[in-house]
C-alpha cells in the first residue's frame, strides 16, 4: 500500500526545519515497491509567529498533511506533534538529506507493518 510522506526542508535537500517555521512542505509519495517520488510542494502558513504560536495556522498546517503518514522535520514542539498525532500522522524528528531520511522511513513503516498482528478472536 502506498503512503505520502511530508518533508520540512528550506532547500529541498536536507530535512532542516523546524515543523513551526514550515512554509513549505515538499510531498512525496512511497510506492508498494518501496521507491519514493516527489509529487508536490504545499505552501502553509507557518504555525509558529515570532515566537508565539497561532492554533488556527497550526489546523491549517496539519490539514495540509493530512493524506500523509509521516511528517518528517528537524525539531516539533510537543502540542504540535500531539495534534499530528490526534489526525493519525507521525512526526518524525531527523537531520538529513532527504535521500537518507527517505530511506530510514520507508524502513521504519516496513518494520512497524510487521509488526502488526491481526488480532484473533477467543472462543
């Protein structure tokens, strides 16, 4: 099954931002062969504002990602994170380039698929 992946990154080649300094999202998509491509750049409004934060920005920003299963970036306040997390996307915090990054992901989600088990009912 594929998945999108959400990438905070000033240059495009590292995951370098801060998830409330974003801007922009680069979005790419893993396919069920375990590649990756770039689908698109998601402008937001940045959730974090001269230090203070704005909730309504923070909506938006995760509404932006929202078809995605992973937010990667290079830091993430914890209210932040949280409200990802109540949407069903993981934050992941790396510094990388991207190629590297995408590579310990799709590893990540194949390791976790694994492990889950379909639960069987007792009788």
């Amino acid at each position: 099954m594929s998945y999108k992946v959400a990438i905070s990154s000033t240059d495009g080649k590292v995951v370098n931002q801060h998830f409330g300094h974003t801007e922009k999202f680069l979005i790419v998509q893993v396919d069920e062969k375990k590649e990756y491509r770039f689908l698109e750049d998601r402008s937001i409004e940045s959730p974090c504002n001269a230090g203070g934060h704005d909730e309504w920005a923070l909506e938006k920003a995760v509404l932006a990602v929202s078809d995605c299963r992973y937010v990667l970036c290079a830091q993430i306040g914890g209210g932040a994170g949280r409200v990802l997390e109540i949407h069903g996307i993981q934050a992941i915090t790396i510094r990388d380039f991207i190629e590297n990054a995408m590579k310990k992901i799709i590893a990540y989600d194949a390791k976790q698929n694994k492990l889950k088990v379909k639960a069987e009912p007792v009788l």
